[in-house]
C-alpha cells in the first residue's frame, strides 16, 4: 500500500481546517447580533446604536477583506489567515472589556479587520486544494461553517449565560484553539510556494517583471475581459450579504418585534444557521452537477418567497421556525454559491485579490443593511415592513445571480 507523503496528507486537511476558521468567523460574526438584546439593556442603545455596532465591525471587514487578499498574494494566504486569527481573538476579548461606545466600537471595527482578512484565504486555498468536480461542493462545505458557528453562539445564549460579555470569551476562545491547528496541519498555497521559488531563482530583468504582473490588482480584476464578470459578481455579492447580515444581526431582534420571547428568538436564529449549513451545502452539490442557473434561480425565489411569508403571517414559534429554515438555507446558500463561482474567475496567482475584493463588495453591502434597519425600527417602522422592504432588494440580488452564472464564462489568462 502507497503511503501519501505529509504533502498530500496536509492537502486533505485543507477542507476541515478552512470549515473550522469559517465556524470561527460564524461564532464572532453573530455574537454581536444575539448579544444585542442585553447590549441594548447594559448600555441604554436604542436601534440606531445597535446598528452602529453591527456595522462598525463589518466596515472593518470590508477593508479587511481587501488589504487581507492583496497582503496574501505578496506573502502567502496562510500567515495572512493565522495573523488574521489572532486578531480577531485579541479584540474580541477587548469587545468584551468594553465599558463604553467609543471603546465598543472601536473594538468590533478591528474585530472585524481581522475576520475580513481570513475569509478571501479560506476560499482561495480551498479552490486551489479541491478537485474541479467537486470544487463548488468544497467550497460551500467551508462556507457552511459561517452558520454553525452561528448556531453554537445562539445555543450559548439560549444556554442562559446572564452576562453579554459571555459570548464574546466563546467568540475569543475559538480562534485561539484553531489557530494553532492551522500553524501546524495546514499547507501553504502550492501555488504561493512555486511562485516563490520562480521569483528567487529569477534574474533582475525577470523579477522586476514578475513583481509587476503580482502588483497588477486593477489588471486583476478588470484586464483580459474580466470588467464585466468582476461588476456582476460585486453587484451579486453586495446586495445578498446586505440581506445576510441584516438577518444575522437583527432577526432575533426582529422576531421579539412579532411577539417571540428571547429564548424562543434564539432557538430559531439557531433553525436560521442549521437550515443555512443544510441549504449551501446542497446548492454546492448542485452546482458541481452543472444545474447552476436553476439553482441559483431558485434559491433567490425561496428567499423571497420565504421573507414575505415571515412578514405577512402572524407566526407563532414553530411556524417562525420553519419559515426561518427556508430562510436561513436560501440566505446563506445563496452566498455561499456567489463564493464557489468567484474562484472560477480569477488566475490562481490573483486569486486572493479577486475572491477578496468579490469579499470586500459584500461586505460594504453588510454594512449598509444593519445600520439600515437600526434607523428604520428607531424611526417607527415594524419588524414586517424590514422583510417586506429586502424583497426588492433580493429580486435585484437574483437578476445579477442568474447572470453570473448564465452568461459568465472564466476568461482565459
């Protein structure tokens, strides 16, 4: 019997260990959002502080996920990603020391600089370990650890921990287990490795050149007929993770607006997270299989389907949780299938750089839709009419899926 080479051996860890950073990335990402009832309470927020803190960690996601790509292709994704763990275990504590605003928002911004610039990595190194059959399903199979990370964070508060400060030590904690599984079982991007021996055994003519092609971010992203994929797949991704993240952060918030208690909020944000893992995982499957227009189709089409019934019917918890099972699995499956295919579009060498920037798209759309909807509810509005008000939102969201799929074709490099 053959014996796989410790290469070979860290090539099919890659998957697990980018599905634990991923869990890791879910646990932080939603703590915010389940804390946000004894937040609102410990420093007398009303909606609209809340949304400041929503959208003060993803603002420092967007700029992370843009400077976390292009520092990962200059020195290889995996420093960038262990780096980025660390830092978003470090101000998560922080988040928890917090005694005020001020200090509250500064520690959820660089929180969230560190989760920005973990994200682009995990996909990129995925991409580039997977097999191209089963690629999409690899990819959203990473991605599915966003919602269980969620799950376990909402189970902790469902659990009854009184203090808020509680979720942000599991949010800390996690990252500073993983992180050093990471140092030691995961393997550099091959293609960061060879790229690296090119250039030291290049001559100054060739290095100068080869630093040239590595610093062409705009190139990129929009040269050899790649402007309109790059458009469609910002557009795409910043309009689903406006919705995502409105439904991260505030649904428990939400669901308390039609008549839920806080424990049975929390139980179905954990049906929302469970349904999400369920609903990429099996868009992904579906993806590899090629049905990629009807897929996405209709995983927008359940989405809205599912967020008018939510607001129009008078739902009780067990008919909040079902709804919200469709919802969660259409949501974050809808993501995920936007992550999968980006990978497509970029050369492994700008792969960082392109899935970061697809990343950094979505993320300036996340902020946009907590702090949104922290505004409305100050302002009068109900819980019904932020559902109502995403399904424009979503049809548009749908139009640029089906086109990145339907239409698009990886440029040739």
């Amino acid at each position: 019997m053959e014996i796989e080479s410790p290469k070979t051996i860290k090539n099919r860890l890659t998957v697990p260990l980018c599905f634990m950073v991923a869990m890791c990335e879910g646990i932080d990402v939603q703590s915010a959002g389940v804390a946000a009832p004894k937040l609102a309470a410990a420093f007398h927020f009303g909606s609209t502080e809340l949304g400041q803190v929503f959208s003060s960690c993803l603002f420092g996601m967007f700029l992370g996920a843009i400077v976390g790509g292009r520092i990962a292709d200059a020195v290889g994704p995996k420093r960038v990603l262990v780096f980025s763990m660390y830092v978003f275990c470090i101000f998560s504590l922080g988040t928890a020391a917090a005694e005020g605003k001020g200090s509250l928002l500064a520690m959820r911004f660089l929180t969230g600089l560190g989760l920005g610039g973990a994200m682009p990595n995990i996909f990129a190194m995925t991409a580039e370990a997977s097999r191209e059959v089963a690629r999409s399903l690899a990819l959203t199979v990473v991605f599915c650890g966003l919602p269980l990370g969620g799950a376990i964070v909402s189970l902790v508060a469902l659990l009854g921990f009184s203090d808020w400060r509680a979720i942000f030590y599991v949010g800390a904690a996690a990252p500073l287990i993983v992180a050093p599984l990471i140092i030691i079982a995961l393997q550099e991007s091959r293609t960061f490795e060879v790229m690296s021996l090119d250039l030291s055994a290049a001559n100054t003519t060739e290095l100068a050149a080869a630093a040239t092609r590595r610093r062409g971010a705009m190139a990129s992203l929009f040269g050899r007929g790649r402007a309109l994929t790059t458009l469609i797949l910002w557009t795409a991704s910043f309009l689903t993770l406006m919705t995502l993240f409105l439904l991260i952060n505030w649904l428990p918030t939400l669901l308390i607006g039609k008549g839920l208690n806080r424990e049975e909020a929390s139980l179905v944000q954990i049906v929302f997270n469970v349904g999400g893992a369920s609903g990429s995982v099996l868009a992904g499957a579906l993806l590899d299989r090629h049905a990629r227009a009807r897929v996405v189709s209709w995983t927008y089409a359940t989405l809205g389907i599912s967020l008018a019934l939510m607001a129009w019917l008078h739902v009780q918890l067990t008919g909040a949780a079902v709804i919200a099972l469709f919802i969660g699995a259409a949501a974050i499956a809808a993501q995920a299938v936007i992550f999968a295919i980006a990978p497509e579009h970029y050369a492994v060498s700008h792969r960082s750089t392109g899935i970061g920037a697809v990343v950094a798209a979505g993320r300036l759309g996340s902020i946009f839709g907590p702090l949104v909807t922290g505004i409305l509810l100050n302002g009068g509005g109900s819980a019904e009419r932020v559902f109502l008000q995403l399904l424009p939102v979503i049809a548009c969201a749908g139009l640029s899926g089906v086109a990145m799929v339907a239409w698009l074709r990886p440029p040739r490099d």
